[in-house]
C-alpha cells in the first residue's frame, strides 16, 4: 500500500546574511495510514523544524533546499499557498505545545471552531454550529454549549488542548501532526490528553506524527520511532524492536538516561557526557562521535546509514557490524 | 531508611499558611485570596534529601521559597534548629541566610545577565565575608571545578553558557556560602534528558561530599524518586502523603498519589496496556478549593463524607512515618 506521507531526502536551512546552516540533513522516512509515528530528540536537534516543514509552516529565514514531501501521491512543496490552503487543516493538521499562542485570544472557541468548518466542509453558520459542538463534546468537555461562548484565556490548559484538538480533527484530517502537545502539562492531565488523542486516532482512523523529547511517552503510544540527533536520524525502528535492541549509542544513551519510577532504586543514572557540538553541519563523520564510547577511527571519517533488520535502519559503523556488545 | 526518633531535624514547619491576594481585585477584609499552601506540617532532617512533588499551583515552590525565607508565611511557622525564621528580623536573617540555600528552575532569569560568572560567584562571597579579596580567586577555580566548569570559562556571560551549564553555576552560586541546606526548585525540568542526568549527578556527589540536606522540589516522580530519600505529595495547598521513597513506590495509600504514578510514562512499551487510575476533571481553583477533601471532585474512591470532612494526615500504622490523608483507603487497609 502507499505510504499516506512519504518524504525524502528533506534538507532545511537557516538563512541569514548569506550563510546557510543546515538543520535538518536528509531526512527520509514514510507514515502508512492509521499508524503513529513519534520522532523523539532533545532540544535544537530539528524535530520541530521537520514537523513545521511538512505543512509549509517554517519562518521566513527558513528554507528548504532540497527533498520533496509526498502526501497522498501529490508533492506538496510544488504546491502554491492556495493549494496547500485546502491541504492543511483538512487533509492534515497540526497540534502545537503552545496552545496559549496558537489560539486566538480575542475570538470565542466557538468563532474559531467554526471558522474551519465553514471553511472546508462548506456548512452554513447554523450546521456549523451544530457540528462545532459535536466535536466540543467529542473532545471530553463538558457543558459545550458554554465552551462555544468563552474566550480561550477563560480555559485552563487542558481544557485550550482539547480544543486545539478539535480543531484539528474537524475536518476529519487524515494526518495529524502534534508538536509536543502534552509537555506543558500537569502528568495526570497529560495522561487524559494523550488517552483522548489515541480513542480518536482509532476512531478515525488517523495517523499521527507525534514530536517529543518524553521517551515514556513514546513507549505509551508509537507504532515506529525514529531518534533524531543534530539534524540527522540516527535510528528507525518499531516501537518493541527500538526498546528491546536499541542499536545507536546515542539511542542506548537516551534510554538509559532517563528515571523511571519503576527502576531498580539503587541504580545510577547513567549521563551523556559534553553536549552537542556546535556547526555540526560541517562534521563530515559521525555526528556523535565526541560523546560517544564506542567511537573508532572510522567514525571520524563519514557516515553510514543502514537498515539492520526490515525497518530496522541505524547511522552507525560499529552497530552496522554488530560490535557494540548489547547491555 | 531512616527512623523518625533516630534524628533531629533540621527544619520544621508547622501550620504553614500562604495566601496571596488574587490580581484584579481590591485588597481588603473579604476579598478573595489563592490559597496557595494551606496548612502544612513536615519536618526535614539532617542530611537527607525530601523531595516535594506535585502538579503546577500545588503550592510546591511557595513553600520552597518559605523555607529559604525569600517569603512570609501568612501564618504558622518556619522553624530553622528550633527558631522561627518567618519572626527574624532581616539582620537576624542575614546570618543564616548564607545556611539556606535555593537553585532555581529557571537558570537563565536567576543569574545577572550583565555580570561575569565570576563576579555572580564573588558576589555572596564577598558580602557574607566567606572569603577575603587574597583567596577569592582559588575559591572560585575550585568552586567552578566541584561543578564540573573549567576555570578558563569564569569570564564569560551567562548566555554564554548552556542551559545545563547555567544550572551548574547556579549551583555553584549557592554553594559559594557553603550552607546546610539548599532548596532546588524544579532544577532539571528545564534542561534535555541526557543533561538532568548529569545535573541529578552532581547533586548527589556534592550531597555526600558536604554532608547537604536537600529540598528536591518537582512536578515529575522519576527524577525526584531517584534523588529523594523521603516524599512528600502535594495538592492544593495541602500534602496528601508523606513517606519514605521507597515505601511509597512500594505501597502507595492516597488515591492522589496512585492516580500520580500511573499517570508517569514508562518507557517500556510491552506495559502499555496496563490497568491505570485516569483521573477525571481538571485541577480546581485554589481561590476556591473544593469543601472537605480537596481531590474529592476528581477521586475514583470518593464517598459522601469526602465532601464534608476533611481529611487530617495521619500514619498508616501506628507509629509509621509514612503517612496519607485519605481516611477511606485507609479504613479499607484494616478490613
């Protein structure tokens, strides 16, 4: 079957006074229908760059220089603004972190629910409004009718989340994209969001490209994962295959790094020595070769990028040849 | 772990209060106010560390910022070896202040953005006469290595720096007075995994190597378990549970604190589908906490009385120090 978004060889830049710095190197990677796909990184490694290309959401200074994003057979950076207009919110929506700004603060959830639908299901404002309270009470909030009339600083957070959610689902997207969408949370709240995301992915059968740094979030709720690490993957894999055999260094690092509240009390945490470096786009080898315990002369040199098993694929020499002992 | 008449605490709060006008609104006798800590008791003792968790507006941080006496209580006390620091007179403070030390979450907004790391550090140094002008520049090269910096980095900026170094220097800056204890107040939740570790680290080296107490406040159970000898579990002003950590990893009793740990991610895929306390409703306003138990509205356990009587925390077995405020699952436990 066709892949529902495919991308290829995707390649993002900064620009400015006539320098470029590239962000994000040759990303490659396809979601099938109904599936969830997490890429997880820490902070600056291009995940929300990535996740804002796909919709031609990237700020100005930003750009992108090579690639193309297939989405259901079309490639949308051919596409004009006009085009992608009819794309974006209906085919395919995103769910920001910030939902404070993402939300308009002088129009009613009600006037922003029913902007879209009017909008790309063509209703007329009373089947709009009908339907805009549907989704309201969809999305878990209770008293939906008095939720149309408010202004979203009168939500809490939670409440301004599962409206940005209903928002997306609307139109009854095919993809959804989430940027982050439980990190300003409180725990107990983003268990209810996350589980709300998920009943409605299955409901309608969604796909979801889900950005996160919480690597327990990504064992609640992946179907595939993909670990990003300066501007590159590092690796790919299905949620149980990742876990099970972590294969890059820097995913082994990850995982070990984080507390989990059922570990072994006693154990020491394990840390990532250094940071990441700077300019990394100019490092002809392996990116995390600096920080990483199994590096060897060839590291230095270039780059490899490899499937190990079916959709098993890793950006490492020593994990390619299988010499880095499992733990 | 520890026996609660083994030690002498260090700390000692009792009926402590916080109440903050709410904005907007005129001050006067009736006008409403954000209960933000609403009457709590807890002891800190020497050398541990007692990690305070709970979700945003739980009244965590008002009360870290009490203990290091940056606040007034509105009522109840602080008691530092037995003296009440919310009575101290802002001379009396002064000295024990350098003994009360706070890291703050924010790393950026906590450290002078006009000031070298070196003059942030000589700064309390220098006022609190830690160190004279002569042995200002050895103490600060061996601060700067406790926390893992190089010495060569002591001129530059702040933004200079990455956030997982800015933590180092804030911690650096409180260990600058060489204090008894310091609050660290949500000190990783900013930073990438990879570098909380490394900063959870250094904490606990520094710990054993000076013999510090802690207050390890957080809103997230793994970091604070891996850290906290003892925890405390907060909501809505109040704490609902109190424990060693790992008699309350073990048995958790107030339904708050279960609801707490199921709501953790757990990087493990295969348990995905595990049976888990989802708790209902949002977190309600402290300006009006709900009557009775205050987690009443969003309790799968709650029973008529929950809504009228509220709970005191008292021990789970006599004697324990494990204690929960939820007299339901309790009465419960001894059937």
């Amino acid at each position: 079957m066709e892949p529902l978004l495919q991308v290829e060889d995707l390649t993002i830049a900064f620009v400015e006074d006539n320098t470029q710095t590239v962000v994000v190197d040759k990303a490659g990677f396809s979601v099938k229908s109904g599936e969830v796909i997490c890429i997880v990184g820490e902070s600056g490694c291009g995940k929300s760059v990535t996740a804002l290309s796909l919709l031609g959401l990237l700020s100005p200074n930003a750009r992108i220089i090579d690639g193309s994003i297939i989405f259901e057979g079309k490639d949308l950076l051919k596409m004009n603004e006009k085009e992608l207009d009819g794309i974006r919110g209906s085919e395919a929506t995103m769910v920001f972190q910030d939902v404070m700004n993402s939300l308009n603060p002088v129009l009613t959830i009600g006037n922003q629910l029913t902007e879209i639908i009017r909008i790309h299901m063509g209703y007329d404002r009373k089947k709009a409004n009908e339907y805009a309270i549907e989704m309201i009470k969809k999305v878990g909030l209770p008293d939906a009718k008095a939720v149309m009339k408010k202004y979203p600083h009168m939500l809490s957070g939670g409440m301004q989340q599962r409206v940005m959610i209903a928002i997306a689902l609307a139109c009854g997207p095919k993809l959804i994209i989430a940027d982050e969408p439980t990190t300003a949370l409180d725990v107990t709240i983003q268990l209810q969001i996350m589980k709300l995301l998920v009943e409605l992915q299955k409901e309608f059968h969604m796909s979801i490209l889900l950005i996160t740094h919480d690597i327990g979030l990504v064992a609640e709720l992946a179907d595939r994962v993909i670990i990003m690490y300066a501007g590159q993957f590092m690796e790919e894999a299905p949620v149980n295959q990742l876990f099970d055999h972590p294969s890059h260094p820097y995913t082994r690092a990850l995982l070990e790094s984080v507390p989990c509240i059922y570990d072994d009390p006693d154990k020491k945490l394990s840390s990532i020595p250094g940071t990441v470096p700077d300019n990394y786009q100019d490092i002809e080898g392996c990116r995390f070769f600096g920080r990483c315990s199994y590096g060897i002369p060839a590291c230095k040199e270039k780059q490899v990028y490899s499937e190990l098993e079916e959709g098993h694929f890793v950006r490492c020499h020593r994990a390619v040849k299988e010499e880095i002992p499992f733990v | 772990m520890y026996n609660k008449e083994d030690r002498k605490p260090l700390m000692v709060t009792r009926g402590l209060k916080k109440y903050y006008p709410v904005r907007g609104t005129t001050i006067g006798k009736n006008s409403p106010v954000t209960h933000a800590v609403d009457g709590v008791d807890f002891e800190i003792y020497e050398g541990e560390t007692l990690g305070i968790v709970g979700e945003s507006g739980c009244g965590k941080s008002t009360i870290g910022r009490q203990i290091v006496a940056l606040e007034k209580p509105t009522s109840g006390h602080v008691l530092y070896q037995g003296e009440s620091i919310s009575e101290m007179s802002t001379r009396q403070l002064r000295k024990i202040r350098t003994q009360l030390q706070m890291v703050f979450q924010d790393s950026t907004s906590s450290l002078n953005p006009r000031k070298q790391v070196y003059d942030i550090l000589a700064a309390p140094m220098l006022y609190h006469g830690i160190t004279t002008g002569d042995n200002l520049d050895g103490e600060i090269n061996r601060l700067l290595d406790l926390v893992g910096l190089p010495k060569s980095m002591k001129h530059r900026y702040p933004h200079e720096f990455s956030g997982g170094q800015r933590q180092r220097i804030g911690i650096a800056k409180a260990l600058s007075v060489k204090p008894r204890l310091i609050v660290c107040d949500e000190p990783v939740s900013a930073l990438d995994v990879s570098v909380q570790a490394q900063i959870l680290n250094l904490l606990k080296q520094l710990q054993d190597e000076f013999k510090l107490t802690y207050v390890f406040i957080a809103h997230g159970l793994g970091a604070v378990r891996y850290v906290s000898s003892r925890i405390a579990i907060m909501y809505l002003g109040r704490i609902v549970e109190i424990a060693n950590t790992q008699e309350l990893f073990d048995d958790p009793v107030h339904p708050y604190t279960k609801a707490l740990f199921d709501a953790s991610p757990i990087p493990a895929p295969k348990l995905r589908g595990r049976e888990r306390i989802v708790l209902k409703g949002e977190i309600p306003s402290s300006v009006n906490p709900p009557k009775g138990c205050r987690f009443h509205t969003r309790c799968p356990y709650a029973i008529p009385s929950c809504e009228i009587n509220d709970p005191p925390l008292i021990p789970v077995k006599p004697g324990s120090n494990h204690m929960a405020a939820c007299p339901v699952l309790l009465a419960e436990r001894e059937r």
